[in-house]
C-alpha cells in the first residue's frame, strides 16, 4: 500500500526540503532554489492525481473506454513557463539588489535599511 504511493511521498518530501529551504537560509538565491523545489513538488502532485489507472489519451480508437483528461498535463506545462519567467525575474532581482547592496544576504540587507533610517 505504501509502495503504491510513493510519487506522493516523493512530493511531501520536496515539499518539506523546499520549504525547510525558504525558512531557513537567509541567501535570496537559495531562496529562490527553495521555492523552484517547492514549485516542482506541486506540479508532480497536479500531474499524479491527473493520473487515471486503465486511461489511455484522448484518441478515438475501437476497444476504448476509458479516456484520460488532457487539461491537466497542459495547465502544467503552462505554469512550467510561468514558472521559470518567475525564477529569471527572481534571479534578475537579486542581481539587483546585490548591487545596490553588495549582498544578497537577507539580514545583512536588513541591517542596511535600518542603518539608513
């Protein structure tokens, strides 16, 4: 039983390890892996419960029942695109911000502002 799902313990671990990530290191860029290990992990939970035993594509064909549902697999490949514009802006943003502070630690840009104050 516990073998059967083990793409859904597979996705409660990157979950975890992601999300341990985005809480503890201060770095933007780990952060921001963090975040991508997270975002992968949702998108193999979407796909797994898409996952219909017995289905095969959406293709008419004699002896077929049962049909597997596109939309799911294609919201997913859409929000892989909106997911890696969403890293390179993030990306793009930390390379910003360590120009303009010289790091891209979260506390040592903190304590910046704050002397700034």
């Amino acid at each position: 039983m516990i073998l059967g799902l083990y793409n859904y313990w597979v996705v409660v671990v990157l979950m975890m390890i992601g999300l341990y990530i985005v809480i503890a290191h201060g770095n933007l860029i780990k952060k921001i892996v963090g975040l991508t290990i997270f975002q992968t992990a949702v998108f193999i939970f979407y796909i797994s419960m898409a996952k219909v035993d017995g289905a095969t594509a959406p293709v008419l064909a004699e002896g077929i029942s049962q049909y597997s549902n596109p939309l799911p697999h294609v919201l997913i490949l859409t929000a892989i695109v909106v997911g890696i514009a969403t890293v390179a802006l993030g990306l793009a943003l930390a390379v910003r911000i360590n120009e303009a502070y010289g790091s891209i630690e979260e506390e040592s840009i903190q304590n910046q502002d704050n002397q700034e104050c």
